[in-house]
C-alpha cells in the first residue's frame, strides 16, 4: 500500500499477489489430484476384495454341501 492519506495498490503488489495466489491454486490442485487418485486406487482395491470374499463364500458354500452329501449317504 502506497499513500499517506489514501491507500493505493501498486501493479507489482497485484502482480506478486496473482503469483502467490496461482502457486497456492496449483498446489491445493495437485492435492486435490493426488488425494482422487488414492480414492480411486482404494476403490479398486476394494472390488479386489469382495471378489475374494465372494469366492471364499463360494468355497464355503460347496465344502458345506460336500459335507451334507457325505453326512446323507453314510
């Protein structure tokens, strides 16, 4: 601020605020950016997951079924 009675902004102070304030921008965007990507890759690793637990559900199902035949025949 410049003045003595009446405050001005000079055009380098509004220049060096612009540059500031776009240098925040990009790093909250590259933030931004990286914290989707780890979203995305949980999400992935989350349907990796269900699938497993699906099979496991699977094998579960037909062990159980192994053991009623065997239960039923004997």
């Amino acid at each position: 601020m410049k003045g003595s009675v009446i405050p001005f902004v000079t055009i380098d102070e509004t220049r060096k605020l612009i540059r500031q304030s776009e240098a925040e921008a990009n790093t909250k965007q590259q933030a931004f950016e990286k914290a989707i990507q780890a979203l995305r890759l949980l999400e992935i690793q989350e349907e990796k997951i269900k699938v497993s637990i699906k099979m496991i559900d699977t094998a579960r199902q037909a062990i159980f079924h192994q053991l009623m035949k065997r239960t039923d025949s004997g």
